[in-house]
C-alpha cells in the first residue's frame, strides 16, 4: 500500500530522521511515550525483545521492561543491523517486538509487519508506536509534508492499523495516546497546560498512537466424524435385521 507521503529509502532521508530522533524534542517524546507503556511492558514475559526504531540509542532504557535480553535494532546503527523488510531474525525467536516509529517511515509497512509476524513466537507481544495523524501533529505534518524530517512519512490511522493486526491474528490488549502538548512544551520544568488539558479531556489527539497486541496461537481444525462412520455403531446391519424379521412374519 503505496500513499502520497512514502518515502524512498534513499540514505540521506534516513540520516535526517536519525538526526532529528537524537534531538531534545524527540527525546522528550520518547519518555512521554516510554511512561504510557511502562504498565503494558511490566506484564510482557518471555526472553529476548527486540526493539526496531530508526535511531536506536534512544531505546536503549525502556521503562517497565522485565525481559532479560533485549537488543536494539536499526538500518544503520543498533545492537543488530537490518532492514525492517527483511529483519536477520530467525523464525518465532523473539518474545516481543517493539517498533518505534518505523511503520510510518517504511517503503512498505505491511511488510514489515509481517516480518515482525514471522520472528514473533506465539502469544508473543507486539508493540507499536506511531504518529496520530489526528490533532495537532496531524495538522502539522499536513503543512510540512515532505519537506523535512520528520514530516514526511505515512499517515497510518487508527482503523487501518486495527485491520492490518486483525488480518494477520493479533488481539489487540491495550490503547493509548501520548504528547498532548507541542514539542517545546516537554522540555519545559513539568507539564504544560496543553498537555494536561489535552491529556485530561481529549485522549485521542495526542502526538503518538500507541497500540498492544497479541499474536494469537493458531488451533488446528477439529476433525469433522463423516456420518458414515455410524455404521460402524452396528445401526445398518440392526435395521436390516429388523427388515428381515417382519418380512418373515408378514
């Protein structure tokens, strides 16, 4: 699914979205976003998690997170270096994956989706963290579109992504929304008023959709009985029997 904000994956647009995610801004987004999943991570188990962003070093404290080993991964830096289309992970090797902000970016996110499928074990977590396009980013981007990082990028809506997840069998577990205020708001000693008001009384206009889901197991199919296995119950041979019998009497 191709839209009008895709970027190609050329390496100077990747070098300035990894420029702009070492920035303050960004990383006052990332706590932001790092609180309002601390809750949902502290009830992830399992063993290894990889954690998929385009500037990796900023992932590196995740907050609430119990899995022992956990490994950053990105195109161009990071504990293991990849493609997001086509991850150096083995088939259902990893209990959790997070992607921070890569679905928007991606030549193609579906896919990525599915490669963050396929090395995902059964009743694994998925965690997504991506831009709202609704509120007052939404708006931005709007006017910036393609011009600099990080306006360029997907719009990916809530909906689509509940569709994407459903296709591919996750449950969605939880929901949320982070950064309410603008961007010089966070770097501010404590909260804005924006982000307390908008955080208070519209949820869902914040700066960044942040989505949890699980992958479901798949149960083989139940076997179907044909009824043609009831002869075996002896019923045919009992009714040609009782045939038999009052054909003899009649």
């Amino acid at each position: 699914m191709q839209s009008a904000y895709t970027i190609p994956p050329s390496p100077d647009r990747l070098e300035q979205l990894a420029a702009w995610w070492a920035t303050p801004d960004a990383a006052a987004l990332w706590r932001k976003e790092g609180a309002a999943v601390e809750d949902w991570l502290s009830r992830c188990f399992g063993y290894h998690a990889a954690l998929l962003g385009l500037q990796p070093a900023l992932l590196g404290e995740v907050r609430g997170l119990r899995i022992p080993h956990q490994f950053t991964l990105g195109p161009r830096s990071g504990d293991v270096r990849g493609l997001f289309e086509a991850l150096p992970l083995a088939a259902e090797s990893v209990d959790l994956v997070l992607l921070h902000h890569v679905l928007e970016y991606a030549l193609d996110p579906h896919q990525v989706l599915r490669e963050a499928d396929r090395v995902l074990l059964p009743e694994g977590h998925l965690l997504l963290m991506s831009f709202n396009p609704l509120g007052l980013w939404g708006v931005r981007g709007l006017i910036h579109a393609g011009r600099r990082a990080p306006w360029y990028g997907h719009r990916l809506g809530r909906k689509r992504l509940h569709d994407w997840l459903g296709l591919l069998g996750y449950d969605v577990q939880a929901e949320a929304w982070a950064g309410h205020g603008c961007l010089r708001d966070f770097n501010r000693d404590g909260e804005g008023w924006m982000e307390q008001w908008g955080a208070r009384f519209l949820p869902r206009l914040g700066m960044s959709h942040l989505l949890l889901a699980r992958k479901r197991v798949s149960m083989p199919a139940p076997i179907r009985h044909r009824w043609s296995l009831i002869p075996a119950l002896g019923i045919k041979e009992r009714q040609a029997q009782a045939r038999h019998t009052v054909g003899r009497h009649a």
